[in-house]
C-alpha cells in the first residue's frame, strides 16, 4: 500500500512491546506478550482494521478486473451507467455477484486469502447469502460458501434492503421503540416540563435515521406524533387527559411561543433535501457517481435530471423532489463560471438576473448562456460582454446601466470551481436545522421567551408560566368551558372567579406577593391585570446584569406559589396561609437563582440585603 518503512516500524513496535497481566485476588500476577494482535478497545485498532479491509477491497477489485467475481451493473439512462462490486462500512461488508456455482467458490477463496493475510477471521455464522429475483440452488451456494441463507427484505445498517419503502410496515420497528422507552419512563412521575425535554432529546430523534432515507407515510407520521401528544400531556401512561394547546403551537420555535418540537413531516423533508445537497457538493463520492450515472445529469451537474422511471427508483425520486427547496435557498460564487448560467442562476445576489431585469432577458441572445461564455478575457482584467438580438432602445439603456452596475466587481477565476451556497446560514454550508427552520416559520411573533424560559428557574416551572401566558391553565373558568359543572370561586380570596389573569395578577392574596417582590428590589412598578401583558412587558432595566437575572425569575416564582398554595386549598382541604405562601416564594426565589449570583455562600437575609442593593 505505499506505507515507508520507518512507518511500519512503529506499528510493529506499539504491537509487538505491548505487555499484559491478569489480577489474582486485585494484584497482578506476571507479565505476558500478546499473540493475537491488539487487544479489543485499543485505540490503533480501527486504523489497522481499515488497512486490513482496504487490502480485502483491492483483492476483490483485482477478481472483478479478472472475470472471477461479476459486481453489479446498474443501468444508466446514457447506456454506460454504473458497476459496484462491494460495499464496506466498520465491520459490514456487502459483496454482490452472480448466483453461480463458480463465483461462489471464487468468493470463499478471497475470503480464505483476506483470512491469511490479515489474520482477520470472517465470521461465517452471522454471514448470509441474499438472493435477487429467483435463484436455483440456493442451499448448494451457501455451502459453498459456509453461510446461512437470507431473503429480501434484510437489514443492512439499518436500512431494510428490498422493503417497499413506501409502506407502513418498514416504520413499525420505530413505532414498538417509542412504546417500550415510554414504558421506562412511565414507571416514574415525569412533570411536564421533563416530558417537554425527553420529546425533544429522545423521542424526536428516533425515527430521525430512517427519515433521512426514507420519506415517512403520512399515516405513520401521525402516529408517532399521538404518541408525543399523548405523553405530553397525559404521562408515560398516555393517559387520557386534555391536550392543552394545540399541536401546531407546541411545534413552534421557542421563540415564538411554541415548545420547539420538531414536526416529523418538515423535519422529514429537511433531512431528504440534504441529499440533494450533498449530491452538488460531494463530486467524488461513490454514491454520487452511481446516481448520476443512473438518471443522469441537468446541465451544470448540481442536480439529476427528473426521474421518470416507474420501478425501481423509489427512493431517489422521493430525495429529488425536495431539491425545489434546495433551489429557493441557493446562491453561487463564481469561480471558473463553467457550471453557473448568466440569466438562470443566482450569483448577483439572491434574485437571477433574469428575475431583476426581464425587458432584457426578453431579448438576450443566448438565454442559456454559461458565465464564461459571457466574459471577454481580452485587457488586463476581462470584462463582461452578454449579448443581445437587437439594438437598445433610449428607454432601455438606463436598464442597462443597472445591468452592468450589478455585474461590476464581479469576474471569472479560471483557477477555482464555482461553489454553491446556502443562503440560509452564515457560512453558505447547508444545515437541516436552519431549512428545518425555513419551513416551519411562523413570522414575526413577539413572545417573551427569555422571561419564561430562564435558565435560573426549573423547567417544570417554566412550563407552566407557557401555560398560563397562552391563558391554558385548568383553572374553573377553563373548566366550565370544557363542560364541568362547577361553581367558580377564586380559592384563595373567595371573593371573585378564578381565572388564571385573576389567580396570579389580580387576586388580593398574590398581590402581598407581588408588594414583597418591588419592595425587595425598591422599585415602584404598575402591574398589569393580564399574565401575558405582565410577562411581555416584565424588564428589568438598570437593575445590574445579576440582579436582572432573579427580577426576570420573579415573577415565575410568584405564579408557582401562587398555584401550589392553590392546589392544596382545592385538592388537600388545606386552610389558606399567608405566612406559608410568602414562604414559598421567597425560599424558591433565592433557592433558584443564587447559583447565578456568584457571590460567597449567601444565607436567606444577605440575599434580601443583596437585591436592595443599587
């Protein structure tokens, strides 16, 4: 393979000087020398085993070179097309030939040779034959090679070869491991804000694989969310219970008042579209060639010609249809201007040109014309020269002038290829995350994410701050509307009805905690009579960036004392305490929030002294 001698000499040290000893009654006993290459976990074994198996990939080529072993040839629409004898990844390996007494005897032979010469031993036990179509023999090829038989469909690195990949069937796997990770969880009480956090970091990620392949059933999509909603709202029992807020709300972004869950149908086109991506960037990749050889190429090679075939062609003709979201989000940066058109494509901004200037498009010569079929090399720099089927009228010079303004600054590098950008991040690199984004926008919506989801405060408490902002809370008055028959008395003044603006903001008893809170930071504030109007204008403006900190927690505190003071009223026939409600508040306010104080330890009273502080 070309390795110098001074480099297989280290190799051969760090292999052969390496030394063991087995522990008798926690001491060792003795030192001995490895005969069996590294021992399982050493950091130098995956780099020799790509070695070993790049030397098993050169033998299988040379027997394909040799007519030993045949590949597979895959068809193009051209007539060349494609021929892949093997695929290798970690320990998997895949070999395809013909079905044919001889060729399987090849195959043993090269597997017999690749165990002599690395010392790596196939393991025949957990190999299996795949037969393609309709096969005579089967059980003579696999004793000739010393393996199993297996039948299509199979999994192979996780992918179901020769499934219907449009069927229901091939989602079920992800199904039974959303179900059996909620019957963990739901042996233990999860309040809603971890539920939030385990549908975002576990349960969304599941089926995230399979849909950057595969384009999941609507059917399917709309089971496993169920299943999200179902233990969102209800506990890993997926108890039925009422779903608060509705499901298009929950997947908005944080920031605009959603709970950022990812919705499976956009987030399954986000991950097809990156191969649309990966295909105009990635040129050398054997994947790419194989597909573009197959349906062939548009003109420039960014993306495959439209795929028309009715068998066979499934899976790519579902990745190639979201590459119209690839062309929306797309700009390029000129580099030798052979695979980027003058009018058509986006390389003056974020709009063709024949888009920013179409009276001249109407009449340009070549409407297809590549960038460096437009520009003149002649002088020191080279200049633009597109070319038109007829002479300017006065009227339209002035729009030519606009033209070569747009153009100006702009030239041909024949040393550099022309790149595609993403004009949806910073750096121009195409991210799932930020089209996943695009697709999900909601528009300008002002929400006060910052003061509901403070880093200080327990995201339990958080959540129900979003609950209560949205005006969802299972107060009576929500209650009634859902039909109870109830009569609606505030509990904690008995003087109005309970709504959530009145329970936290209005009521006579959360007001003392509300005078405590302003006297504690000596500032004098006008509540407002709404949870949203408070949240929304809640700031904290020339209180010091730590102090801001526990001001911008506050009113959370408040609204969680508030409510489990309520709850024991309502369900443990609790009498009302002034004295254990401002307990609450003011023990939680400094509980949650003196870590992000970084003062010395800071006892309850320093802590009261700290906030009055200017």
């Amino acid at each position: 393979m070309g390795f110098g001698e001074k480099w297989t000499g280290w190799i051969s040290w760090c292999i052969s000087t390496a030394t063991f000893s087995v522990l008798i009654n926690g001491s060792p006993a003795g030192f001995f020398n490895s005969s069996r290459g590294l021992r399982q976990g050493d950091p130098l074994s995956p780099y020799l085993f790509v070695i070993g198996m790049e030397a098993f990939s050169r033998l299988i080529h040379r027997a394909v070179r040799g007519g030993f072993l045949s590949g597979c040839r895959i068809k193009g629409r051209s007539g060349d097309g494609a021929e892949v004898s093997h695929l290798l990844f970690a320990d998997d390996t895949l070999v395809f030939c013909e079905a044919s007494q001889d060729q399987m005897a090849h195959l043993s032979w090269l597997l017999m040779w690749s165990e002599a010469i690395s010392g790596l031993r196939i393991n025949l036990d957990k190999s299996e034959i795949l037969p393609v179509g309709r096969v005579e023999n089967l059980e003579a090829l696999a004793l000739e090679v010393g393996c199993k038989v297996g039948r299509l469909p199979n999994s192979y690195l996780g992918i179901p070869l020769g499934a219907n990949h449009k069927s229901v069937a091939v989602w079920d796997g992800v199904e039974e491991r959303f179900r059996r990770r909620l019957a963990v969880w739901k042996r233990n009480y999860i309040s809603k804000g971890g539920r939030i956090t385990l549908i975002r970091s576990t349960l969304s990620s599941m089926p995230i694989y399979l849909m950057s392949l595969l384009r999941m059933p609507r059917v399917v999509s709309l089971r496993l969310e169920k299943i999200q909603r179902d233990f969102l709202w209800g506990g890993g029992a997926l108890e039925r219970k009422p779903h608060l807020v509705n499901w298009d709300s929950v997947c908005s972004d944080i920031r605009k008042g959603g709970l950022g869950v990812r919705r499976l149908s956009n987030l399954n086109r986000a991950l097809l579209c990156k191969w649309n991506w990966r295909y105009a960037n990635e040129r050398e990749a054997l994947w790419r060639q194989v597909i573009s050889r197959k349906f062939g190429e548009e003109e420039g090679g960014w993306y495959t010609r439209e795929v028309r075939e009715g068998f066979g062609v499934g899976l790519w003709k579902e990745i190639r249809k979201e590459g119209a979201l690839l062309r929306n989000k797309v700009v390029f940066s000129v580099g030798n201007g052979r695979r980027v058109k003058f009018w058509n494509d986006n390389w003056c901004g974020n709009f063709s040109l024949s888009n920013l200037f179409p009276s001249l498009y109407a009449f340009a010569s070549c409407k297809e014309a590549w960038l460096v079929e437009l520009w003149d090399h002649s002088g020191d720099e080279g200049v633009w020269n597109p070319s038109f089927s007829r002479s300017f009228n006065d009227w339209e010079v002035e729009e030519v002038e606009r033209l070569l303004l747009t153009i100006r600054g702009r030239r041909i590098n024949p040393l550099l290829e022309d790149r595609m950008l993403w004009k949806e991040s910073k750096d121009g690199i195409f991210s799932v995350k930020s089209l996943y984004s695009s697709l999900v926008s909601r528009g300008e919506v002002q929400f006060p994410y910052s003061n509901i989801w403070s880093i200080c405060v327990p995201t339990k408490v958080s959540f129900f701050a979003w609950e209560a902002y949205w005006g969802k809370v299972l107060t009576l008055d929500q209650l009634k509307k859902r039909g109870r028959s109830l009569a609606n008395r505030c509990f904690l003044c008995g003087m109005e009805e309970e709504s959530i603006d009145h329970l936290l903001i209005q009521c006579s008893k959360a007001r003392v905690l509300w005078e405590i809170l302003f006297a504690l930071f000596g500032v004098t504030w006008v509540l407002p009579s709404s949870v949203r109007d408070t949240l929304s204008g809640w700031c904290g403006f020339k209180l010091g960036k730590k102090r801001r900190k526990v001001w911008n927690a506050a009113p959370l505190c408040i609204f969680w004392a508030v409510w489990k003071e309520r709850n024991r009223i309502a369900f443990d026939n609790e009498e009302l305490s002034i004295h254990r409600l401002k307990n609450s508040f003011v023990c939680n306010l400094w509980l949650w929030t003196k870590s992000v104080v970084n003062e010395d330890p800071l006892s309850l009273i320093n802590f009261f002294d700290w906030l009055g502080t200017r």
